[in-house]
C-alpha cells in the first residue's frame, strides 16, 4: 500500500485528477488530495460535479463522490499546517494532474503560494518523487523553460497526451492512457491499456 498526495489544479482535464484518485482508491491505495479553487471550479465546470466554496463543502463532496472510502484525506488548499506539508511525513509520492502552467510556474521559482505549491516544494527537498501532468496548447517559451527547469532536478513530466498505438475509441480510453502511464511511474499495476506489441510475443 502506498500513499499518494494527489494535487487537482484549475488545468482543463479535472477528469484525470478524477479517475487517477479512483484507480489508487481502487488499489488499495491512500490518497490524500488538495484541490486548488481554480481545479475545484474546473471540476465543476467540466465534470458537472459541484464540491462547494468552503473546506467543509469541498471535503465532504469529495469524500461522497468517492462514497467516503476509508483511505481517502482531503487537505484545505490553504493549510500550510496540514500533516502532509511537512517533509516528516510518511508519503511515498505526490502528483499534481491536471497541472497548470500557474502551478509549474510557482514550483519551478520556489513559490508557495497554497499547501499544492509547499508540498511540491518539499518533495523536491526530500527527493521524492514528484509527477505533473501539465496541460496547455500552444506553450509558450516561459512554460518550455519551467518544464525544464523541473525535469533537470529530477521531475517527472508527463503531458496529458495519448498514444495511438491502443487504438483509443473513447475520450476515457485517452483519459487513462495518460492516468495510466502516471501509475507506471508510481510502480501501481494497471490494466488501463494496452502496451505497445502486448499480447503478440517476442
Ligand atoms: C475552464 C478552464 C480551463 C482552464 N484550462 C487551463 C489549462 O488547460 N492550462 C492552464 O495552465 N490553465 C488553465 N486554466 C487557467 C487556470 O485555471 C488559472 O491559471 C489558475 O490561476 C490556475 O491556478 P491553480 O494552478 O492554483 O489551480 C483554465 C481555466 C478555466 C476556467
């Protein structure tokens, strides 16, 4: 069993923070996730699911929708003193998905602006590992460089982007080849699609 901190940020593709907390859940896994106010209005605005304003609201919604599983924490996006941003606590990993360019900018210039950014900082300083799963189309110069800056200390960046060679039919099936290839990095078995040549032999 692993535990996961998950970081919903205001990115198009909420649906990847979405079926990413489930899969882990799934797993057996603890998740512990924070959801950013703009990943909270996107997640309203593209999921249709409305987790409310306050940390009560936003925890209670979250936890129903995934039918209060016993393994699931939501920390307030604002609590700088959640148990989590300390580098003593026990965390195997944190992926923030969807990422925003906002939040690669905070935590490539060491910004901490909310309790996503100060864990993002932390597990950098503690050298855990540490996925994003940006996205925005066109990026810009500025993103370019924020990207590398976080993939040369060791950031694992994976875009929210497909591969074809599955033969996706759904927009879900393009979802989890992504969410997928997040809990490849996680070492979390999936069977979320099918690898290249899986199935043909050597
Ligand atoms: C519907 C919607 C979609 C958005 N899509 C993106 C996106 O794909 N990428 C991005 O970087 N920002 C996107 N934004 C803008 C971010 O929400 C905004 O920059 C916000 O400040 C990010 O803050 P956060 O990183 O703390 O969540 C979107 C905003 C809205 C309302």
């Amino acid at each position: 069993m692993k535990t996961i901190i998950v970081g919903i940020t205001g990115a198009s593709g909420a649906v990847l923070g979405e079926r990413l907390v489930r899969f882990l859940l799934e797993g057996g896994h603890e998740v512990h996730a924070i959801l950013s106010p703009s990943g909270v209005s996107v997640f309203r605005e593209e999921l249709g699911i409305g987790l409310g304003s306050s940390h009560a609201e936003i925890r209670k919604n979250f936890l129903k929708h995934y039918k209060n599983p016993k393994r699931l924490f939501v920390a307030a996006a604002d609590d700088f003193a959640a148990r989590i941003s300390s580098g003593s606590a026990p965390v195997d990993a944190m992926v923030i998905a969807p990422c925003s360019m906002s939040t690669v900018g905070a935590i490539a210039h060491g910004v901490t602006l909310n309790l996503i950014h100060r864990v993002a900082s932390v597990s950098i300083k503690e050298k855990r590992t540490l996925i994003l799963v940006p996205r925005e189309s066109p990026l810009s110069p500025i993103h370019l460089k924020n990207l590398l800056a976080l993939s040369e200390i060791g950031v694992h960046i994976v875009p929210a982007t497909t591969a074809f060679y599955h033969k996706p039919k759904t927009a879900l099936e393009i979802v989890d080849f992504t969410v997928g290839r997040v809990l490849d990095l996680l070492k979390v078995e999936h069977r979320l699609f099918k690898r290249w040549r899986e199935g043909e032999g050597e």
